[in-house]
C-alpha cells in the first residue's frame, strides 16, 4: 500500500514529478475528500485514500511511487478550457475535442478547435504545461508551419509561468513575504 503524504495545494490536478503523484482538488464546500486509484482496466478500484491536508478550500495530498499512466479519475473539456482561460488563453469548453476525458496521468494530445476549419493539437500535462503545439498542415504556409507551433507553445508556456509569477507575487504581499510551504505556486 502506497503512503499518503500532505502534499501541496498548487498546482490544482494530478501532477507527477517523476517520482510521485501530488493531486490538488479544489471544493468550496467539501468536508472531505477521497481519492481513489482504479486498476488499470479502469473498473475496479485498487486504493482509496482521505485528503486531509485542506488550504484555502484546496484539499490536497502527494502519494510517491504512482507512475504516468495510473488512472485517478478525469479531466474534462470543462478542466482545460478553465485552464486555458487561467493561463490568459479564452477557449470555450465547445472548442475542446475530447474523444473521452483523460483518465491517467501523463503526456495527452488534445485537439482544439480554433475555427471550423482550423484544429490544432495540444500535448498538456498536469502542471497546466503545454509540451507541443501541431497545426494541421493544410491550413497555413507549410514554410511556417514549425515557427508557428514553437511560437504558440512558447506563447502559452509563457503565460502560465506569469500567471504563476503574478500568484506568487499577490500572495507574497498577503503573507507579507513569508514563504509558506505548499501554498506559493
């Protein structure tokens, strides 16, 4: 059985590190929260664990030795058109195409539509990352088409990390530059 660790409440979802899973869920008005870890046929539960670490309405815990591709439970269209909107991006949960919600962790491709006719394919993690930009090809200057992509993936990338930076800095002034473990970013 894999041990429970108080972990920390940003970032928000299941983010593995390499050697564990910290998993970051936000409840305004939970008492509690479970978290349940499914074989990997996805239709029987092998673990549960309680979240009893809870800052600012974000129940939150980090379980070593969880690997990518464990399944946990879901992301949805919903989930990355909240986080595409908080990195500055505004997607509507309709832009999303999802064949079926991501149910492990990982490295997942998702499409979206920027236009009837223009899909482009995200890689995303859980640290609210974009890890690669593909733009269908028929739909720009094929001479473009790399800078393209490296540009929107820096682009994206860039305004996490200052949505990030401008988190960390409003919190810094309401803890008055006390650092606390597990609630900075």
């Amino acid at each position: 059985m894999k041990k429970l660790l108080p972990g920390k409440p940003y970032p928000q979802g299941a983010t593995w590190d390499g050697v564990g899973v910290n998993f970051s869920i936000y409840s305004e008005g939970a008492t509690g929260v479970e978290l349940c870890l499914f074989e990997d046929s996805g239709d029987e539960v092998r673990e549960t664990f309680r979240l009893t670490e809870c800052t600012g309405n974000i129940w939150h815990g980090y379980i070593p030795g969880i690997k990518s591709g464990q399944l946990y439970g879901s992301v949805s269209t919903r989930d990355i058109a909240e986080a595409a909107s908080a990195a500055g991006t505004h997607v509507e949960r309709n832009q999303v195409l999802l064949d079926s919600p991501i149910k492990s962790i990982g490295l997942h491709p998702v499409r979206i539509a920027l236009h009837p006719e223009v899909v482009v394919q995200v890689t995303v993690n859980g640290q609210f990352n974009v890890t690669a930009v593909k733009i269908e090809a028929s739909v720009i200057n094929a001479a473009e088409k790399d800078m393209l992509e490296d540009l929107i993936l820096a682009a994206v990338n860039d305004g996490v990390r200052k949505a990030r930076d401008l988190v960390s800095s409003e919190m810094s002034k309401i803890t008055g530059g006390l650092k606390i473990p597990g609630l900075m970013p």
